[in-house]
C-alpha cells in the first residue's frame, strides 16, 4: 500500500457510526466482525484514527481523571472489553452486542493487514517479547510487512526520537503495548507526528501474542472469567488492582442504576 510522503488521501468514510452511553463514555455498538470491517474503512479513509477499549479498570480511571475521559471521547473506534462491561450494560438497559477484547482484535487486525497489505509497526513489552511478535507475525502471515518494532522502555527526553522513528517507518496501523492510561496519552499525545492512519492500544496482548502468558481457557471467556485466570497467573499485580477497581466500579455501577429508577 503506498502513499507520498507525508500526504494521506481522504475519502469519505460512508458508515453511520452507532454509540451508546455507558459511565458518561461513548462506545461504539459494534460486534468483532463490524469493528474490523469499520477500521479497514477508516484506513482506507485517509486521516488519523484512534482506537481504545473500556474494562472496569478504564471506566474507573476515567471517572477520577478528566485528560484520560477526554481522550476516550475523542477517540473514533471505542469497544467495550471485559465482560463486566457487558453485564453493566445489561443491567442498565443499554445495547451492547458482543464483548471485542483488544487481543482478539489485534490478532484480526494482523490477519486482515496481511491481506490488504497494511503495514504494522509493534511498540511496547520487553525487547524479547516484542521480537517474538514480530516474528510470529513473519510466521504465521508471510504477506505481512511489518514496518519496525521496539520495546516500549525509553526516557522521556528520548520520546521524540522513538516518535520520528516510528513515523519514519509510515505504519498503517500502529499497536501500542504499554500500560494505561500511558498508552491511551501517548498516542492522543503524539498520533499527528506519527500519522499512521489507524492507532491502538493494546496492553499486554504482545505477552499474550507472544506466548508469554497462556490465555483463559475458552470456556472461562465465554462465561466471564477470564480475569480470575490473569489472577491466577499474576496473582500479586492483578489482584492489587481488581481489589482497587472491584468496590469503586460496583458503586459506579450502582449509582447509574439509581439514576435510571
């Protein structure tokens, strides 16, 4: 897929963007399938595009911190991801289809870039774990040009330098692996500079990706468990922010549905 330097043609994006309100947030009702097929539009669209899913982690940090809620509401694909998303949305009445988990998402986005020709470029996790991504990618989807990777540990007076770097490598859809709210500022911070047309955050999916870490069996997924598998595994960090974010996403929950009665 080539374009000149520096110019992006635009297209008109025909799509009528559907979003429900959950938590004062604006998310897209969209399934796996419709999400992928709206990001391949946007592309295809020309401009900037930025991507965030919302767990009970990002509801609650956004309720505490205006500059994260601002960026989320600036954002053009929003899914919800974590089934606790789903449920909320249930019991308050709102219409969310389907749960779009940010791995998942990510894996169909490599698939789909290998067939349109798409190029990726891969920031964040450690050094190994992001060569393994890459080169799984070069495995798995031989018709994927993968633009440049790099691990997501660098000085603030280096970011500008990973920023030139990044864009130099002109990615099509640039994935992002490093914690939130860094990751969702990051890309608000610096997606004009880069200009790849699509940017996404992706959190811990390289170690996932990478086989770092195992997934959830797929029956836990489907019945909502999948983060009492990441409690097993991580038992020290998942446990200290699930404890954190459990009481005051539950208040948050019970509150609208006071509101609603």
């Amino acid at each position: 897929m080539s374009r000149p330097n520096g110019a992006r043609e635009q297209t008109e994006v025909t799509a009528e963007r559907r979003t429900v309100s959950l938590f004062g947030l604006r998310i897209d009702e969209l399934t796996m399938d419709e999400t992928v097929d709206r990001i391949d539009q946007l592309i295809a669209s020309g401009g900037i595009h930025q991507h965030v899913s919302i767990n009970v982690s990002k509801v609650v940090q956004a309720e505490h911190d205006p500059s994260l809620r601002a960026v989320i509401e600036s954002c053009d694909v929003v899914n919800a991801d974590g089934q606790p998303i789903i449920w909320a949305a249930r019991l308050l009445g709102v219409s969310l289809r389907e749960r779009v988990t940010g791995i998942d998402l990510m894996t169909r986005l490599i698939e789909r870039a290998a067939e349109r020709g798409h190029r990726l470029y891969l920031l964040g996790a450690r050094r190994e774990v992001v060569d393994a991504v890459a080169a799984r990618i070069g495995r798995e989807h031989p018709t994927a040009v993968v633009a440049g990777w790099r691990d997501g540990y660098w000085q603030a007076d280096e970011e500008s330098s990973v920023v030139a770097s990044i864009a130099e490598a002109r990615p099509d859809i640039l994935f992002v692996a490093i914690g939130s709210p860094a990751k969702e500022q990051f890309l608000a911070r610096w997606k004009t500079a880069i200009g790849a047309p699509f940017v996404m955050g992706v959190g811990g999916s390289f170690d996932v990706y990478a086989g770092t870490i195992s997934r959830a069996p797929k029956w836990m997924r489907r019945v909502g468990l999948e983060w009492l598998y990441r409690v097993y595994q991580e038992p020290r960090r998942m446990w200290r922010r699930y404890a954190g974010d459990a009481p005051q996403f539950a208040w948050l929950l019970l509150r609208a549905r006071l509101r609603k009665a």
